[in-house]
C-alpha cells in the first residue's frame, strides 16, 4: 500500500517538473544532449565575444602606441636639433675654460715683475742711476732689461689676445645657450604632450593581462637577483620555458580529468607562452658568424631598425675598454632625449639593475633580445607590448656647460644569449 503511494507521488512530481518532462516523442537522454549542446553553444558564442573584444582592445592599442611612435619620431628632430646645440655649447665653454687658464698662467708669469715694470715705467733714468753698478754691468743690465721689455710687450700683447678671444668666446656662448634654451623649450613642449599620451595609456591600461606578461614578470623577479647581466637573461629565458612546460603539463592533466574548460584555459596560456613577443631581428635574412664566442652580423640584408635614442656612436662594438671588448654600443645624447624601443616585441625587464642604473630588456622574439642601460626614467612596464620606435623611457638631462661627463646609453643585442653587433641593424649617426 506505502509503495504505490510513493509511486503515485513520484508520478506527480515528474509530471509537474518541466525541466525534467521531455517534449512529446523526446527520450530524456535527447533532452539532455539537447541541453549541453546548447550549453556549448553559448559557451562558445561567449568565448567568440570575448575574443573579438580583446582583438578590438588590442587595435586600440597598436593605434595608440603608433601615435606615440609618430610623436616620438617628431621629438627626435627636436632633440637632434637641442643635441647640435648642446655640443656647440660644451665646445665653447671648453675653450673659454682653456682660454682662461692660459690667461691665468701668464697672469702668475708675469706678477713678479710687475713692480720693476712700475718703476721703470715711472722712473726708467732714476732706476738705473740708483744701481751702484760698473759701466759694463750696468750696460749688460740695460741690454737685459731692454730684452725683458720687449718679452713683456709680447707677454702683454698676447694677454689682449687671450682676453679678446675671451670675450668673443663668451659672447658665442651667451648666443648659444640662449638657442639652446629655445630649442630645449620646443622639446619639452613636444616632450610634455608625448608624456600625456603616455599617461593616458596607462590610465586606460586593462587589468587584465595574458600569460606572457605573467611569466615576464616572473623571470624580472628573478632577473633582479642575477648578479650579472648575462645570468639576468638567462633566468628571464628560464621562467618562460618553465611556464610554457606548466601549462603543457597542466593542459595534459585536464584532457586526461576529462575537464574540458580548464585544459582549453590551459592550452591558451601554452599558445600564448610559446608565441613569438616580436618579428626577431637577427633573423631577417642576415647570416650569424661565430667568432671568438661572440657573433657579428653581416650588414647585407639587415633590418634597418630605428635607433634608440638621438646623438652618435661613441664607442663601437668590440672596442677596447677597461671591462675588455664592448659588447653593445655607446650613444651620446642630447639632454633628457627620449628613448624608444629599436623592435617591436614584449618588455621583460624595467628596472634598476647593478651598475647599469635604469635597464630594459624587449624581448623582440626570434631568440633576440635588446638591452638598453643608463636610462633617468623608465615609461614601459614588464610585460607590455611595444612597437619599433615606440617611446620607452628618457635620459638624464645635463648642462653642457659645466665638466660633468655627458650621459650614454648602452645598447646591446642579443641572439640566443650571445652578444651580436647591433650597428648593421641601427639606422644611426657615428
């Protein structure tokens, strides 16, 4: 009796459940595949979404970072322009500097004998009276002292001259450093609309961030506590792997768990992991020639990238220094000259570092990564995309005026962890 009972209620608990009721002529095994097709459906409607707002965010982005490329290419023939300026001024305080110190010796030269110049000038016979000498002495004493005049004279003469040089050096300078002000004025004015671009970028930066930022900021963690610049990129190079290889491993769990949504998560963040930051450099067409464990490249069929920062090559690379063989070049540069990225790639380093002050790494893709050292200030962070020519950071400023020494920027090109010589590449003065 209780057991038909039951079944009756259970009967009228099926009937009143329309989930669970199949449509007529419907088994409930087609109802429930019917489901999880539609399920999948709006699954993959949703992913299709989210993919097509994240390639439109990353158009924005392109279309932004080329506007700041387009700003910086503007600003550098501002800072080429305050650059010449700034040399022509150091030159001339230089030899207004030199000018002056040879002044001042013959100044010292010639203090001890101003006071027997005074009297002669005064009072020649009287002087000459006054010495209680014999004729001939006092013949050669007159012939002596008629030598040291004419000397004097030459002495005075040559002093008018330091002077005059003097004050025409001065007035060069004055002129000078007055175009210099006017032009340093029309690159911060171009300077300070470009740091607006820049600080929009941020402010409208997406939180959320790929795979490949993640492990760029991991291997920078670890990059921090290298002690050396070669070991830093090293450990950068090692992160990736390691979390390419995590989520291989993590892809291949789930498939065998049979959890769909967490292995296509997972082979995401493996496509984005072994997916190249950039083009390459030293791949386009340019031969490699291993020599004494570094390498040159030809300069036949090279990419010609944009230069880093405005100025001239200082010291090439492999010239003699005291650390042995450079392994990058040095740019002088204009005062506070921006500095853009020579390749398009990914950031994978933004930070003080040992003795280089303010270092990036932009990993260019292709095994090639760009270093730059000696920078004031950094305006890329770790793991964001940039664009050839694309601003990331500035120099320090400096006077040319005084004797400080002018700044650098080291540039140094990597393939494969081996230093290659980035001038073929560089479209550059020098």
């Amino acid at each position: 009796m209780r057991q038909a009972a039951a079944l009756a209620c259970a009967g009228l608990l099926m009937a009143a459940s329309p989930a669970v009721r199949p449509p007529a002529g419907e088994s409930a095994a087609a109802a429930q595949l019917r489901e999880a097709e539609r399920a999948r459906t709006a699954l993959l409607q949703a992913r299709q979404d989210a993919d097509a707002r994240r390639q439109a965010a990353q158009s924005e982005e392109i279309r932004l970072a080329r506007l700041r490329v387009a700003a910086a290419a503007s600003l550098r023939a501002r800072e080429e322009e305050s650059g010449r300026i700034a040399a022509e001024v150091a030159d001339l305080a230089a030899r207004a500097r030199d000018a002056q110190a040879r002044l001042d010796a013959r100044a010292r030269d010639l203090a001890p004998m101003l006071p027997l110049i005074e009297r002669l000038s005064l009072y020649p016979s009287e002087t000459l009276l006054a010495v209680n000498l014999p004729p001939e002495q006092a013949l050669r004493g007159v012939l002596v002292l008629r030598f040291l005049s004419r000397e004097m004279e030459a002495d005075a003469a040559a002093l008018r001259r330091e002077q005059t040089d003097i004050a025409a050096l001065r007035t060069k300078l004055e002129g000078a450093t007055r175009q210099l002000a006017d032009a340093q004025a029309a690159q911060a004015r171009e300077a300070g609309a470009l740091d607006a671009q820049i600080a929009a970028a941020r402010a409208q930066a997406r939180d959320a961030e790929d795979a490949g930022a993640e492990a760029a900021r991991r291997g920078a963690a670890e990059a921090s506590r290298a002690d050396g610049l070669r070991a830093a990129i090293a450990r950068i190079e090692s992160e990736r792997r390691d979390a390419e290889a995590r989520a291989r491993e993590e892809a291949a769990l789930a498939t065998r768990q049979r959890r769909d949504a967490d292995a296509a998560r997972a082979r995401e963040r493996q496509a984005a992991l072994s997916r190249p930051a950039g083009p390459g450099v030293t791949a386009a067409g340019v031969a490699l020639a291993s020599a004494g464990g570094t390498h040159a490249a030809t300069a036949a069929g090279a990419v010609r990238l944009t230069a880093p920062v405005a100025g001239h090559v200082v010291r090439g690379f492999g010239e003699p220094g005291d650390g042995g063989p450079a392994t990058g070049l040095s740019y002088d540069a204009p005062p506070a000259a921006r500095v853009v990225s020579p390749c398009g790639g990914r950031v994978v380093f933004a930070g003080p570092f040992r003795s280089f002050g303010q270092l990036m790494i932009v990993d260019c893709g292709a095994n090639d990564l760009f270093v730059l050292a000696g920078l004031d200030r950094l305006d890329a962070h770790v793991g964001q995309s940039v664009q050839p020519g694309e601003p990331v950071g500035v120099m320090p400023g400096w006077d040319p005026r005084g004797t400080a020494p002018r700044p650098s920027l080291y540039v140094e090109l990597r393939h494969a962890g081996q230093p290659v010589n980035p001038a073929p590449f560089l479209r550059a003065k020098g």
